[in-house]
C-alpha cells in the first residue's frame, strides 16, 4: 500500500479542503455516501477480494533507473489515472456505479502516485525486498515510506502549510498543470534520497532528513488531487 491509510486520508483531505462548495457537493453526491477518507483507501481496503486482483497493477509503476517512461504501457498507474479522468469527464455516458469507482480509484492513485517507491524499480519490487531495521523493529524500505515516517513525524500535527504560502502563483500553475507522467517522474527523481543509506538500520537521522518529503509528497499529492477533480467538474 502507498503512504498507508493515513497518507491516502491526508492527501484526500487537502484535496477537498480546495474545492469550492460546488466541486464538494459534486464529489460527495457521486461518492453515493461514502466519505473522502473512505473512498481514498478503498483501493487498498479490497486487496482481499480476488475479484479485484486485475486493479494491483495500477498501484505503481516499475521502471528501470535511466529508462524513459514508454507511453504505449498500459495497466499501470499512469495508464489507470489517464483512463478514469477520460472517463469522468464524460461521466454522463456510465453508470453511477461505475463513476463511484473511478472516483475511488482517481483519489487513491493520486497518493499513490506521490511515493517515490510507487513508481521505482523492479529488481526490489518497489522496495518492497529491501529488508530493513527502523525504530529497532524489521521492517522494508517499502512500509517505511508508507507509513513509519508519517506515524513519526506527520500524524499529530499539522502539515506544514506555510510551504504552500511561499509557493508564487507560477509555482501553484506548474504544480497544478495535470502531467500524469510528468508528476510520475518528479516522484522518481526522488528515488536517490529514498536509497541514500548504509546497511540495513535506519538511523533516526534518516527519519529527520525525509520527512519533510514525505510532508512535502502528500502536500503537492492533495493540491494536485483537486486540480484533477477541478478539471473534471469544469463545464
């Protein structure tokens, strides 16, 4: 899973707190009852049931390092968001349930889409085998990610807003400007910070240094989830 429940509960959060009173009444009626919190883990919370297997592809991508993306890939994350923005744009044309869907799988895999380790390598399953000691418990690099920095060093207290205010209004037009490959591979030009240690134990050094991109990852993950579902619900 990417960033756990609570990353995906946080970037969907930040998402809904942009939309205007319109976009929410909008989201909330096509969610059918459920909450933002609820439908941004949905992804996840179904793993169990088999009939679903075909969508744990498009939790990630695996690319080679200095590899360029190939856009005819299909069944992966960026191919998946492409697919469902295209399809509630014209949303009129599918039924409600479906467009509950897309909707549930639009807000998780634009978290998903911000942990570097979503879209890494496969030679380590996206961190996945990478066996590591953090907190003096094993663990992966992969879960790391996902959640042990979150429960650290976000939950608790409040994301750092003040790095939204230091943004210019050229910065939030390029952050918001929707590039499904082009947030793709910003996300990858993380990857070398997230190897950036020595043998298996993961200091509280390491904690200290990536937090703040981790904070920074669900920060732009929820300025761009709205900028999505702003530029699905614009006439």
């Amino acid at each position: 899973m990417a960033w756990g429940p609570a990353g995906h509960k946080i970037v969907a959060k930040i998402a809904f707190s942009q939309l205007n009173a319109s976009e929410k009444d909008s989201l909330t009626k096509y969610l059918q009852g459920a909450t933002i919190e609820e439908a941004s883990v949905w992804m996840d919370e179904i793993k169990s049931d088999k009939s679903y297997d075909f969508q744990k592809p498009y939790h990630y991508i695996n690319i080679d390092k200095d590899v360029p993306f190939n856009a005819a890939d299909t069944g992966n994350i960026v191919w998946e968001l492409k697919r469902v923005v295209a399809e509630l744009k014209e949303r009129q044309k599918y039924s409600k349930e479906k467009i509950e869907i897309d909707f549930k799988i639009l807000m998780h895999l634009m978290g998903d889409l911000h942990q570097p380790l979503h879209v890494g390598y496969a030679k380590d399953q996206g961190g996945n085998t990478v066996q590591v000691f953090y907190n003096q418990s094993p663990t992966n690099l992969h879960r790391v990610w996902d959640s042990e920095i979150i429960q650290d060093a976000v939950l608790g207290q409040p994301l750092d807003w003040s790095k939204l205010s230091q943004f210019t209004k050229e910065d939030l037009a390029r952050i918001r400007h929707v590039d499904f490959e082009a947030w793709m591979n910003e996300s990858r030009t993380l990857l070398d910070t997230v190897y950036d240690f020595k043998g298996n134990d993961l200091k509280h050094k390491y904690m200290e240094q990536n937090a703040p991109i981790v904070e920074r990852q669900l920060l732009l993950g929820g300025i761009r989830l709205a900028a999505v579902l702003k530029y699905i619900f614009q006439n």
